[in-house]
C-alpha cells in the first residue's frame, strides 16, 4: 500500500458484512458535499478491493495482496466501485 491507498481491518466481520460496509463508504464519498478553500466544489470517489480471512489459511502479506488485487480491478473496471478478491 502507498500513495493514496490505505487499509480498514474489521474484526469478527465476515465478506458479506464487509462488502456492505465497503459499498456504503463508496456510496456516502461519492455524494459528500465538499467545497475547496476557493468555494469550488470537489467531487470524489473511491474504489475499494475487499478480501477475508474467514475460512482461509493465509498470512497478512497474502490477505493484503487480495484486497490489493481487487482493488486494483475496481480501478481497471471504471472505478468509483467495490470488488472482492
């Protein structure tokens, strides 16, 4: 991760939980209200990769590299969406 990425762990939170909590993150940035020093309104997005630990034998660099690899196809698919790994 680097640059404008970042991650969120969720304990006790499995896939289905996730992705929900992902695409409400995605659904209130891309209808926040944001205004630059100037008064211009800023519109955003974000794209998110989703993965889970549930049911699987991996360590985190793995885990990381899901989330990451999903990410990277919500980016490659038009962005402003949620994928899951």
């Amino acid at each position: 991760m680097g640059g404008e990425e970042f991650a969120v762990l969720l304990p006790e939170t499995d896939l289905q939980r996730a992705t929900e909590v992902a695409e409400r993150l995605r659904e209130e940035t891309a209808h926040a209200v944001v205004t630059s020093v100037t008064g211009m309104p800023l519109n955003f997005t974000v794209s998110i990769g989703v993965t889970s630990l549930e049911g699987k034998d991996i360590d985190l660099n793995t885990l990381i590299n899901q989330a990451d690899g999903a990410l990277y196809q919500a980016k490659e698919s038009g962005r402003n969406r949620v994928c899951l790994a």
